[in-house]
C-alpha cells in the first residue's frame, strides 16, 4: 500500500482506521517522518512507514530506519532488571546498596531496587550536572549518583527520574552480571527476538538511523493548542525546581544526532529502535512472537503492571502511575486500556503492551514535539487502535 504522501506498507483487515490515523499525521499534524508496527497475539497486524528518514532531508523512510526513541528506553531498561528478578538474580526487595555499596551514602541506605523502577530512589536531580562527555562516562556517572544525597527519603514519594534512571540501572545491572547493561540487552533480549533495537548504537548500524528535528508547529496546528496547567508551566521554568534540575542533569543538553551520543549507553534516555523493533520487543514481554519466545512469565508482567507508585509527581509536576519500570496508562499517559503498560518519550516515541488486548504497540518519528508523555500523533494512534481491536 502507497499513497501520494510517501506512506507506504500493510495492515491486516480491521485495522484500516490505523492507516488512516498515521495518514493523518502527515496532512494535518506535521509529522515528516515515522513508523507505526501493532503486533496482535505475537502476529504482526500494522507495519506502516512514511515521510523522510530525516526530518530535515528528502531520502525516504525505508522498512529499516531506526531513530531515536528518547525516554522509552526506559521500558527496555527495566526489563532488563525485572528479567534478572525473574531468573533468581535480583532481589528487588534488596537495598540496593547490597549489589552497589557505594549507593548508601548520604542517607540512601534503605533504597531498595523496586525503588529505583519505581522512581522513588530519591536521586532524580545532581547538585553538579554532568558535562555530556561525562554523562557518557557509565562508572563516572554512576559513581556522582552514588555521592548524591536524596530530595525525599527514598520509597516514600515519587518523581520521574528523567536521566538519573539510566544510570541506576545500568549500574545494577552491571553489578550483577559484570557486563553493560547495553552489552546484556543485546546478548539476551534483542538478540534472541531479533530485535533491530540497540542501548549503544554499534558502529556497523549507523547508517540506519535517521536525524531527528523539530516538530513543525504550525503545521501541526490540527486543533486547540493544549497549554500546560499554571503550576507545571512554573515548575519548567523555574532554575530551581526539581523538575527544570532533573531533566538539565547533562548540561550543555547533548546533540541527539552526534555519532558519540548515539553510541553511549544511557539507558533513561538514547536506546535506538525501529518501530518494529519497539512493539516485538512488547509483544514478546506479553507473549510468544513468531521467530522468538515469550520474555516475561505471568508473575512478571504483574510486576510490570501493578501499582507500585501513583499520584502528584515530584519533577513532573502532575498525576502519573508506575508500575515497576513502566508507566501504566492514565491521563499523563494514556495507552489502549486500563491495563497497558510501557513508556513514552519525550517528543513522540512510544511502546506498550495491553495484556487483555495481545496488543503490542510501537511508533517512532524523527519530529520532537515539545510533550514529555502524551504526543498528538501517538494519541491520534491509539484512538484508531482502540476501534480497530474492539
């Protein structure tokens, strides 16, 4: 399927109004280029592509173009943690002090490592921020948020731990298998699922990913413009506020489209991934994928989807819901169904999973809109799945 503005691809009888939908993004809500795949009980249902590879070129999107997905590497992090649970390596009712000594400091010693999924480690901002060259530093990085004394006592509040949660993690990761966690990522869920997805770009993969750029604005003006509420609007800018601190952690902020960037393993924040290589990698927490087995037991989707923090957020500075490393659907991140689980990021990308549903669900663009969780286009998706899976 092809139509005059470069969207190409298929989609299963039924899920018509999802081509219409990503169609839509082009016409009415700036996008410029992106992908949309939708498996359904582990069979591939919508693999749709269109515009430029880069935002600001004219090659066109091809099946294999991969872009940066920004905070919805997050959800692949916490796998990567939750799997460890899964296989008798991780306590997560451990201190996370008893795999990372050093974590103790300064009054963190009963932060434990559902803490850290749930970010409600206490550490979302750095009294110095890290420079990019040594935010790309994993052991450096690791070791300042080690030193850092906590905003609220860890598990008693929670706040989006924006960059902090890259390194929380791959630190415990690191501390458990004696390998990045990019390296462990690789070996053990993209590799095995043949995912096109990577925390640190291999070398041999760059020519793959495309650039990313800004969201058109105007041309996005497809309706009301949604202006952020009075007191979120002040938390953004104020120097300050946990919320301006937790997401200037690398300051100067990096170039996304620099080669060493993408190569770096920042786990919060620069996994790279196809769209299709987002919903399989869904797909398979939730069930079996032709070509490749099923990563999470029962047992461990529920950790994924259950409750573990809810309510005012601490740096995002409005009601939002996690489960243990993902976001659950809810007004700051709405998904199919009150079940879904997975996480956005901030620009436009997102992945999730509906378990009722056997919906797995990944988009990708290479045009940031300014949102932090709920995109336009995303939402414009989703709404038309929700028809499409009825």
């Amino acid at each position: 399927m092809g139509t005059g503005t470069g969207v190409h691809g298929t989609v299963a009888p039924g899920f018509e109004p999802v081509r219409d939908a990503f169609l839509r993004g082009f016409t009415a809500l700036g996008e410029r280029g992106a992908a949309v795949v939708v498996y359904r009980d582990g069979r591939r249902v919508v693999d749709l592509r269109g515009g430029t590879r880069d935002a600001d070129g004219t090659e066109p999107w091809q099946p294999g173009t991969a872009q940066v997905v920004r905070s919805a590497t997050k959800g692949v992090a916490a796998a990567a943690l939750l799997l460890l649970h899964q296989r008798g390596r991780l306590d997560l009712d451990a201190p996370v002090a008893a795999y990372w000594p050093e974590f103790k400091a300064r009054g963190k010693e009963r932060a434990l490592v559902r803490h850290v999924l749930a970010h409600q480690a206490g550490v979302p901002v750095l009294d110095q921020p890290l420079t990019p060259c040594e935010a790309y530093a994993s052991d450096l990085a690791a070791a300042v948020v080690a030193a850092q004394a906590p905003a609220w006592e860890p598990g008693t509040d929670h706040g989006y731990h924006a960059h902090t949660y890259g390194w929380l993690t791959g630190e415990l990761v690191r501390r458990v298998t004696g390998r990045s966690i990019g390296d462990w990522i690789a070996a053990e869920i993209a590799g095995p699922l043949g995912l096109d997805l990577w925390v640190g770009l291999p070398d041999a993969e760059a020519g793959r990913v495309g650039r990313l750029g800004r969201l058109d604005a105007p041309a996005a003006a497809g309706g009301p413009r949604v202006r952020p509420k009075p007191e979120v609007a002040a938390a953004y800018a104020d120097p300050a506020s946990l919320t301006r601190r937790a997401f200037a952690v690398v300051d100067p902020r990096p170039d996304e489209n620099d080669p060493a960037y993408r190569a770096a393993v920042l786990p919060a924040s620069n996994g790279i991934a196809t769209a299709d290589g987002l919903a399989r990698f869904y797909a398979a927490l939730i069930g079996d994928v032709e070509g490749g087995a099923r990563l999470f037991t029962p047992e461990t989707v529920a950790l994924a989807r259950g409750e573990a923090a809810a309510g005012p957020d601490r740096v995002l500075v409005t009601p939002t819901r996690f489960g243990l490393g993902f976001m659950l659907h809810g007004p700051a991140a709405p998904m199919l169904s009150p079940g879904s689980f997975g996480h956005p990021g901030r620009g436009g990308a997102l992945g999730f999973a509906d378990p009722e549903s056997g919906i797995a669900f990944g988009y990708v663009t290479n045009a940031m809109g300014r949102g932090v969780t709920a995109d336009a286009r995303a939402q414009a998706l989703i709404r038309a799945l929700r028809t499409a899976a009825a």
